[in-house]
C-alpha cells in the first residue's frame, strides 16, 4: 500500500473516531521504510483530523512500518505488544500514545 493509500485508510478511520470525550491530542505518525512517510493526527473539540505533515508541538511521535501500522489501525495488532516487542517506538508521552491506541479501537 502506497502512503497515499494508507492516508486515504487513515482520513477514513478518522471520520469513524467518536473523540467527543478527548479534549486535546496530537500525534505525530512516523512510517519507515519503502512506502513511508510522516503525518499527524489530531483531536480538538472532539473532532479527528489527519494531514501528511510534521506536526511540531505534538503529545508524542509513534515510529513503526506501514504493515504493522495498518494492522494496528485494523486492530490486529495489540499496540502493547508492538511497543514490548519493539515494532512501534514512542518519543514523547507513552500515556498520550496509549490514549491514541484506544481512539482508533
């Protein structure tokens, strides 16, 4: 799947989000390898949104491969497990992080 593809999935699975009782939080999603690339998504006033940018002022970063990010965003990866196993890496609030996983379940 091409990054353009997996933006597509994401602003999709954006739209199903229900974030009505998350105030505020940014993550900034770094995929690695051949089909790559960085975007953010962001909730505030309970709304999702997701763009292909760096997003400076962010509660945290996650690093992993488009496969297992997909898989997580599919919930067939436990994020847990993906970060105890080092498939995804966390710079900034793991807290924030974990809140993330959640919404996209």
């Amino acid at each position: 799947m091409t990054f353009e593809e997996i933006m597509k999935t994401v602003k999709k699975k954006a739209e199903e989000i229900d974030a009505s009782k998350t105030d505020f939080l940014a993550v900034q999603v770094n995929l690695t390898g051949d089909n790559g690339g960085v975007f953010y998504v962001e909730v505030k006033d309970g709304k999702v949104s997701a763009e292909p940018y760096e997003y400076n002022d962010r509660s945290c970063a996650i690093t992993m491969s488009p496969d297992n990010f997909l898989k997580f965003l599919n919930g067939k990866l436990d994020p847990v497990i993906a970060f105890t196993t080092g498939k995804l890496k966390v710079d900034g609030d793991v807290g924030k992080a974990l809140e993330f996983s959640k919404l996209v379940k």
